[in-house]
DNA sequence: CATGCGTGGGG
DNA sequence: TCCCCAAGCAT
C-alpha cells in the first residue's frame, strides 16, 4: 500500500494524531463537508468550528440555505473574513437545489462549475465526501511537498505546474487511500511541518526529509509578500458591513458615514460591496444585507 | 498571472 | 508593537 515512500508513516501517523474534527466525521453529510472547506478558505480551523456548527444547526441541508435570502447567510458569516464567501455559499445552496435535485455533485467537473468551488475545494469535497482519488494541494500540503520532496523551507508564492505535478505523482493508486493520503498530509502540514516554527522532532518523514536532511536552509529569495490591511479599501468594506450585519433593519446613509473619514474611499468600497451583491440600496436611500 | 478580497491569533 | 499567516477563488 506504500504508494509513495511517505505514504505509510504519514498514514500511520494520521491514525494516531488526527484532529477530531466534525466534517471528518463518517456522518458528515457531503453539504456539511462543502460548508466546512469554504469556510476554511484562509481561515483557521478554530475560528470556523464555531460558525459551522452554527451554520449546520440552522442550515442542514442545501434546500434549508437557499429559502433564505442571499443577506441572511452575510449576517450568518458574522466576522469569519472574506464575506463573498457566504455569498457564494448561498449561490451553491441554491444551485444544488436547483440543479443538481438538492444533493452535492460528486463529479469533480461539476463541483468545479459551482460558486466559490476551485481547484482545491472540488478535489477536497470529491475526495473527503464521496471517496474519489484527486490530489489535493492547499498550503499545507504545498509547504509540506516543498519541504520533503523539493528541499526548501516555502513553496512559490503562486502554485505551480510542477507542484500540480508532483501532488497527483504521489498520490497512491487505491481511491481510498488516496483520500485518507489527502487529509493525512493536509494535517501534518498543519499541526507539525507549520510555516514558521516545523516541529521535526515529531515528524514521521523528518528522516526522508529534503530540506531537514539540506540543514534547513533559509529561505533565499524576493520577501515574501505580506497582507496590508490597515488603511486598506478591506477594512473599510469590513467596517461598513459591520454596520449591516449588526443591525436587524436597513440603516440610513448616515450609519455608514461614520466607520471611515475619508469620503473617497468610502464611497468606492460601498460601490464595490454593491457591486459585489454584498449591500442592497434601497429605493429610500437606506442600505441593507441583500434579499 | 498578479492582485484584491477580512479577520484575528500567535511569535 | 508589528508582522506573519490561515483547508483559495475570481478576475
């Protein structure tokens, strides 16, 4: 069953080390599992599990999210970031119900065709929901495949056809096993081969390591590109739809005018909310969550 | 293909 | 304090 020379000590590791996590239970429903991969789209495990099990307690089925208008899921959202997300999350519910007669695809091309589902979350839902053998290649198994296979601290800024590459190279030939592959990498990536601190001493692969095995060799390369925020037309569009989120009626001009001094800025990020379906004007010049 | 898109915790 | 980063996607 050694597909690849990790594949036995990261399984076996797994076993023993796995995170018990709600949507890897074996009656997770394939909508919960959905559900749990946007969430977790650059977003930590701990601040998703809350809301999922919000989300699911009043969600448990695609039907149940798609009778609710879209804004309903952007107040749901609360404060997990990137909000588009929920509006997407809606999207899906709605297109499952729709068109694929309430229950979540299984076929990789189509899951591929719903809102807000790439690469990623297509093969994590086809893989850790129905079984299917795809490679799966998040940050954590990129840094992890850097690492072991390529012999340096970070994988590229941008992921790569080779990453792609070796990803589905190493992906054990039963579809079962590929699955449990999957998950097992994402999570050594996760709780020890870690961006900034690796813990090697309990690493099941440290001896088949590249990079260990090169004496950790720093980084050499452009910095890499930090996340601004502070000042940024994000924070804005966070502060203006607090005020929506937070408020169970539509709000005057005025409540908006307030979360940020400078009118130009203000004035393009709530453009840009609108456009992006996140805030509803209203005929009166209130403003509200989408219906 | 580089960039924009939230938020909060930890080093 | 700052800075980095966290199961990506769409354009």
């Amino acid at each position: 069953m050694s597909d690849n020379p990790y594949s036995t000590p990261v399984l076996a590791w797994y076993e023993s080390h796995a995170r018990d996590l709600p949507w890897r239970r074996p009656d997770a429903s394939p909508w919960s599992i959905l559900v749990s991969e946007i969430m977790l789209q650059q977003t930590p495990v701990v601040r998703v599990l809350p809301a999922w099990n919000a989300w699911m307690e009043r969600w448990p089925t695609p039907a149940d999210l798609a009778r609710e208008p879209s804004g309903e899921a952007v107040r749901m959202w609360n404060r997990l970031g990137y909000p588009r997300r929920a509006l997407r999350l809606h999207a899906c519910a709605v297109a499952i119900t729709e068109e694929h007669g309430g229950r979540v695809p299984e076929d990789h091309a189509t899951l591929l065709s719903l809102p807000g589902v790439g690469s990623y979350t297509a093969a994590a839902v086809a893989s850790f929901a129905f079984g299917q053998r795809h490679a799966i290649l998040d940050t954590n198994v990129r840094r992890v495949l850097a690492r072991a296979e390529t012999g340096v601290q970070y994988p590229p800024k941008t992921q790569t056809k080779a990453e792609t590459a070796l990803a589905e190279s190493l992906l054990p030939s039963a579809p079962s096993v590929a699955a449990r592959w999957g998950v097992a990498v994402m999570e050594l990536g996760a709780l020890v081969c870690t961006a900034r601190t690796p813990a090697c001493a309990d690493c099941p692969i440290a001896h088949q390591c590249a990079w260990r095995l090169a004496g950790k060799p720093a980084y050499d390369g452009p910095p890499r590109r930090g996340q601004t925020y502070a000042g940024t037309d994000r924070q804005v569009r966070g502060r203006l739809l607090a005020v929506l989120r937070d408020s169970a009626h539509p709000v005057p001009k005025g409540a908006l005018d307030v979360v940020w001094d400078d009118h130009v800025q203000r004035e393009r990020a709530l453009d840009a909310l609108v456009s992006d379906g996140l805030v509803d004007p209203l005929d009166d010049g209130r403003y509200a969550l989408p219906g």
